[in-house]
C-alpha cells in the first residue's frame, strides 16, 4: 500500500500531530477556541462521577432503578446525562447468580456520557481479545474472583449500542444517602472489572 | 469486514495490564488529536467511515500503535480521501512542524 513517491511521516508523533492541527486549522475545520473546549469537557468535566451518581439513584430508588433497567437512555437523561457515544444505552445488572462485563472486541465502545473516556486497558488488545474468550481469568487479574455458579454475561458493544453495569450495593450501605453511595461507586465496577467494597 | 482489529479470542496478547490512577490523556498530542477529531463537523465524515479508516490500518502497523495513533492515521487519511486537503499539503505541514521544532531547539 504505501506509496514511495511520498515522503514518510514524520517518526515525532506530536509533531505530526501539531502539522495536522495546524492544516485543519488554516483550512478553517476546526477552530481554537473549540479544540480547548472539548478537552475541557472531557478531560475534568465527564467521567465515571456520572455514571456513580446513576448507580446511587438505582440503588436508593426502586422505581428508577425500573426505569433505568427497562429503557436506560431516558432513565440517565433524567440525571442530566446523555450525549455522543451515550445515544443508546444499555443497563445490565448484577446480581447474586449473574455478574456482566462490558468490552468492545472490534474497537473501544464505550458509554462516554456516564463513564468518560476508556482507560488505555480498555482499549488494548490484551483486554479485546481475552474478555470473550476466558472472562473469569481476565476478571481473576483484576483481583476479581466469581464463584462458581454465578453466571458471567459479556457485552460485546456495537457501533451504536453502549452498555453500563449496575453493580450490587454492598452490604452494610444501608444507612448511606445517595452521595455518599456514589462515592463508593468506581468507574471499573460498572464496567465489570470490580466489585463495589463498602469501605 | 474480517481484519486485524476483529480481536475477540484471539490468542498470544498477554495479560490485561491496568494502570493505577490513569490520566485522561497521556500526552498533549494525545489531547489534540481527540479534540480534533470531535470537532471536524460530522458533514464531513461520519463515525462508521472514521471506524473504517481504522479498520483498514495495515495489521502490524494496527497492533503495534497505540488507540490515538490509530485516530491520528484515521484523519490524516480520511481528510484525504474526502478532499479536505491533498497529501502534499499534509507532507508541508509535516516539515514545517519540523522546521518551527528545530528552529525553537
């Protein structure tokens, strides 16, 4: 495929990326301004605090937790939520016999409004390759081990279809108000990867 | 389509690997390029065409680079192939980027 006539790309990734900022830039795609407000965005206002606080809601409210396990998008949306890679969520809950994991074998699918941005982990061969095929050793190096006789369900997300677990509330959380449930909720836990510790 | 990034069960890729306390970003050009490709305007190109791109990457050039090296090859052959800029205009930018690098060294 490639073409010798060209000259090759420049080895500095970050200076290939700075020609093509600055390309797209003259030809007017994209604008400064813009560019800083993604980043922004995605950097410090978007991530996995979003999708505790959905957690927390299920787990304090039964009839959101009806809500978001029959239509999710709609449910999330009531929190605020929603938004590119978030357009058509999926939520799937563990329980006692059943424990969900989340991956995307073809790419990195991922529920961005509730979750932010994947972890490189996430993202990597390693992870893509190996959650469909032996989810419960991948599960064991993430210090997580299923029981036998719990059933392990992997999502596999499509082009448009974004999955989000809803782990179980640990024991001992009875008394906690919806913040301080957030507050345990951590972002591998509602992608499969953890479980949530009362502590 | 049937090609290198089609991952699941496939064998020999070793452990998982987490990292402790993950930045966003691991770079500013990582930055760059994924606010970049959030804000070209979508009538230029749509998601499954940007998927594509990816896809198509050569196999060991796709496994051996990582997620936002994929997305910067994406646009830089994207951008092409819908006639926002030609290749020749992307190969000056490239050695301008390297003249202002060495200039400021």
């Amino acid at each position: 495929m490639a073409d010798h006539d060209h000259t090759e790309p420049p080895s500095d990734t970050a200076l290939r990326v700075k020609a093509l900022e600055s390309l797209l830039l003259e030809k007017g795609l994209v604008e400064a301004d813009t560019l800083d407000a993604i980043i922004q965005l995605y950097e410090h206002n978007v991530g996995p605090q979003n999708g505790a606080k959905v957690v927390a809601r299920a787990w304090s409210d039964p009839d959101y937790k009806a809500r978001l396990l029959a239509d999710a998008t709609p449910a999330i949306a009531e929190l605020g939520y929603g938004g590119v890679q978030g357009e058509d969520m999926v939520v799937v809950e563990n329980t006692s016999d059943v424990h969900n994991l989340l991956v995307c074998t073809l790419c990195s699918c991922y529920p961005w409004p509730v979750l932010g941005l994947p972890p490189v982990w996430y993202k990597a061969a390693p992870y893509r390759a190996r959650a469909v095929s032996e989810p419960r050793a991948v599960l064991k190096e993430f210090g997580v081990e299923i029981r036998e006789g719990v059933e392990v369900r992997v999502w596999d997300s499509t082009a448009e279809l974004r999955y989000m677990v809803l782990p179980e509330r640990p024991a001992g959380t009875e008394g906690l108000g919806e913040d301080e449930l957030a507050a345990l909720v951590t972002r591998d836990s509602m992608i499969g990867v953890a479980l949530v510790e009362s502590t | 389509m049937n090609g290198i990034h089609d991952l699941g069960g496939m064998h020999g890729m070793g452990p998982v690997n987490p990292e402790t306390d993950e930045p966003v970003f691991h770079a500013d050009w990582e930055r760059r390029v994924f606010a970049l490709m959030m804000a070209i305007p979508g009538s230029v190109y749509n998601i499954d065409e940007f998927r594509h791109t990816i896809e198509r990457m050569e196999a060991a050039e796709y496994l051996s680079t990582s997620y936002y090296e994929h997305w910067l090859h994406c646009l830089e052959v994207l951008m092409i192939e819908k006639g926002q800029f030609e290749r020749a205009e992307l190969e000056a930018a490239w050695s301008n980027a390297a003249s202002a690098a060495n200039g400021s060294a």
